[in-house]
C-alpha cells in the first residue's frame, strides 16, 4: 500500500452537513467515553495505548456499527471494506470520506478503509489528533510537529483542574487539539485557542467544526502574539516541559531546563490577564537554589507580583541526577547533569499551577502556595482554596477570624479518613496513633493527639464550632490547657485540609 507521508496534514474542513452526519453517526452508534471503556473492558481512555488490536475483544457491543468505529478510529485497524460499507449507511460513508476521516488503500489483503487519525471520545467530545502507528504495519516516524493525544493522563489531569465557574473571555494556549478551549466553551462566552503549528490549528479548527463550538476561535501563534492587545479573564495552558536542548518535537520539548515556555506564559499574565481573573496549567518547574517553582514563579510575573494569588499543587517530583540519566539515554549528550548542577536545579516537580489576579481588599498580603494534588482535585478545589485563603487573611487582619470560625457549624467531610495505628501496651491493643486523611479538596494527611478523635466525631453541622468546644470542655475531652482559641484554629485547619465541611 502506498500510504501517505506521517507529514501530510490529513482531515479536511469540509461541509455543515458532513459535520452533522458524522456526528450523528458517533453518537447513534454510542461511541461515547463510558460505552467505549466498558466495551474495551479500561477504568479510563488514557489506557487506550496499551490496548494491543490483535487482542482487543469487542463482543462486548451488540452494535456491530460501533465495532468497526472503535477498530478504525481507537485500535487504529485496516478494516475490509465490505464490512464497513455493510454496517455504516451510504451517506454517512461519504461524510468520513469527504472530512478525510477515513481513506481507501490497497492492502496485501485487499481494498481496506483505514483512518487518517487517531478519533475518540473525551470529556464529552469527539477529538482528532495524529496517528501513532501506520495502517499498514510500515515503519512510523512522528512528525516533529505532531499534535499529541487528548486522553494521555497529564491532559486529563488539565482538563480536570480547569474551572468551571462562568467567565467572559477565555484563552487556551498550547492548544493542541483544542480540547481545552472546548471544555471552556461551556462556560465561556468566548474562547481562543492558539498553538504554534499550522498543523495544531488545522487539527483544532477541525474539532471546533466537529464539535460545533460556535463561541471558539481558533489562531495559529506563538502564544500570546496571535491575540495582539486583548485580555481574558480566564487562560488555561498544558505546555511541553521536556528539557532539550532543541525545540524538534514541538509537543514535548520545553527548553534547556524545560522551563522555557511555563515561564514566557507566567510573565505575559500581567499583560493579559484581567483583574479577577485566573490561570490554570498543568506542568513541571524546578525547585532551585533561588527558591521553590511557586516562589520563582511569582518573581517571573515582575513588578506586578504583588498583584497575584499562586499556587501551586504538588503531584509527584524526581532528582535532577534521574532525570539526567533519562535524558542521556534519549539522546548522544551526557551532559545533561552538569547543566543541572550549573544551573542549581534541586527537584523537578510536577503538578497544577493556578495563579489568579484578585480584585484585592485592603493591603492584604498576596498568597504563595504549595499543597499535595489529590485523585478528585478539581477546578472548583482551588477557587474554593482561594476564596478561603483569602477570606481567612482578611478576616485576621481584621480581626474577625475567631468570631466567625466560632459560629461556624462545620461536619466531618465526605472524603475524611482517619487511620488509626494500634500498639500493644500492657499485654493489650491500644491505640498509639491518628492520622487524618482526605484527597478533596487536595491531598492532606495530619497526625493528631488521641483525645482529638472523638472531638471531630462532635461536628455534624448541627453544633456550631464554639457549642462543640463547650460541650467538649465540659465533658472533660480537651486538655485544660487548651483553650477556645485554640480550638478555633485547629477547626479553621481541619476546614482548610478537607477534614471538615461547612455548607
């Protein structure tokens, strides 16, 4: 077969009417992120790659129009053509083949249908991006451009951290296949993608018009000088964070440190990020001997710090020594340690960075962050985080902190675990340790005093946070030394790290 260049930009914007047909035919054909996974028998899409097509078993779907999809579009199959034609209508047929979706090759096994790109469902949309194999089982070589899959875990983890709380105008840098200017476009009223490649922006294009995200623009830049003098209240960016010492594959590479394109991003909010708005990524930075990645990011936004709310959610981290032998093994250069030490490069870290632009009260001091990134963090956990910091500060300044907490009436969290550690003491089990766990909002663990445990057990939402301590005191649960001061912050704490709920 000949088939074409990995570098041919495949897909075409054709008509309103294919775009419909072939929408309506996904979704009559159920091809949607639950059915998908229980067919392909996965928890989550992004174990799509480890699915070997040979050993895939779709007699799971009694639906055989939603078989040859999934063997076209996910496991990436040549299919005979007489069973496609057989189970997807005429019209249809002509829709994928006019959108350059699927394409008719001359296979050893005869005349196949195979598809240009990798198709899936994601997040409630279908999305396109570039094949990761060939067809016909041919060498493959990743063109240096390509536009990198939806459903790998770091993009989900972006996708899950975008807020989704109402704003005007938003912006999706890096973009990719678009998908994160589409998940916007349910709560923006106007969104702007924007990637460096030609081919990003054609694939986007083609997933808005999929899509029809009418409220999504799609430009080609490099990031923000496609959008010349506008502002947003909302921008959102997965850049590549790979160091390199070249930009070749455009999806990955982030510089020397891989900090390259996280701080151009960083220091262009001051200019294009509006007051009361906020920014939210998914990458990787460095702590350093000039301090941790949230604190030099801060210092990347300038003279208008001051300004900005950061925070960053910590996931996972590696030595700079691992990732020195990572790197030396991918490429000739073994230098890659030296660089590191030279630069005072301590931890790589990973995880969410959210750094917001509040319309500030007062001479509040502004907020630099570090918490643990937990399973069901989300966009609503780090505004909530942010109101509460910020509210928290404010009210201590003015001295309003006790008074409020103390009228509270807060209940155990729905994700609170307490772990309790026994010992033998005296020829018996005793308990010898609590430690309190949640990963809503963010990841928290605390060890407590023992006499802590049956105190929280008190807080049902009923009592308010002062009644709770009385009744404690009077029962005699709470050291004498411990007073209602005391207790007023240890229940601001326990509110802050997910232990306990206020509603």
């Amino acid at each position: 077969m000949a088939e074409p260049s990995n570098n041919e930009m495949p897909l075409l914007t054709g008509s309103d009417d294919d775009f419909a047909r072939v929408g309506s035919l996904l979704k009559s054909s159920e091809f949607d992120e639950e059915t998908v996974c229980r067919i392909l028998r996965i928890d989550s899409l992004s174990n799509l790659g480890a699915i070997k097509p040979q050993e895939a078993d779709l007699s799971a779907s009694e639906s055989q129009s939603l078989r040859s999809l999934i063997k076209l579009f996910l496991l990436l199959e040549a299919v005979r053509c007489e069973d496609v034609e057989r189970v997807i209508d005429s019209a249809s047929m002509d829709s994928l083949l006019a959108l350059d979706l699927l394409r008719r090759g001359v296979f050893e096994e005869g005349d196949r249908y195979y598809s240009s790109v990798f198709l899936y469902p994601v997040a409630g949309f279908l999305i396109a991006s570039d094949r990761h194999r060939s067809a016909d089982g041919s060498p493959f070589v990743l063109p240096p451009d390509a536009v990198f899959p939806a459903v790998f875990i770091g993009t989900l983890r972006f996708l899950r951290i975008i807020s989704t709380s109402p704003s005007q105008d938003a912006l999706d840098l890096c973009s990719g296949t678009g998908i994160g200017a589409m998940v916007l476009s349910r709560c923006a009223e106007r969104v702007t993608a924007c990637d460096i490649t030609a081919r990003a922006t054609h694939f986007a294009e083609f997933n808005r018009l999929l899509n029809r995200c009418s409220n999504v623009e799609v430009l080609q830049g490099d990031l923000y000088s496609a959008i010349a003098d506008r502002d947003f209240d909302r921008i959102v960016a997965h850049p590549p964070y790979v160091p390199s010492l070249s930009m070749e594959q455009i999806y990955r590479d982030g510089g020397e440190t891989g900090e390259t394109l996280v701080r151009n991003i960083i220091e262009g909010l001051p200019r294009c990020l509006r007051p009361g708005g906020t920014f939210y990524s998914v990458c990787a930075g460095w702590d350093t001997r000039e301090g941790a990645f949230e604190e030099r990011a801060r210092r990347w936004l300038g003279d208008a710090q001051k300004d900005f709310d950061v925070i960053f959610a910590f996931n996972n981290d590696m030595s700079p020594e691992r990732l020195a032998r990572q790197l030396a093994q991918q490429s000739s250069d073994g230098r890659w340690d030296e660089r590191f030490a030279d630069a005072g490069l301590e931890r790589l870290v990973y995880g969410a960075m959210v750094i917001d632009r509040p319309e500030r009260e007062g001479d509040t001091e502004p907020l630099t962050a570090r918490v643990r990134l937990g399973a069901l963090t989300d966009g609503e956990c780090f505004d909530w985080m942010l109101r509460w910091r910020r509210n928290r500060a404010q009210m201590e300044a003015r001295g309003e902190l006790a008074f409020a907490i103390s009228r509270a009436k807060p209940q155990m969290g729905e994700h609170l675990q307490v772990k309790v550690t026994y010992a033998v003491e005296e020829g018996t089990l005793a308990p010898a340790e609590v430690v309190l766990e949640s990963i809503k909002p963010f990841l928290a663990a605390t060890k407590i005093d023992l006499w802590m445990m049956p105190v929280i057990a008190n807080f049902d939402g009923e009592r308010t946070v002062a009644e709770a301590y009385e009744m404690a005191r009077n029962c005699s649960m709470i050291p004498p030394a411990f007073q209602i001061a005391d207790f007023i912050r240890l229940a601001a704490d326990m509110i802050e790290r997910g232990y306990l709920e206020i509603r």
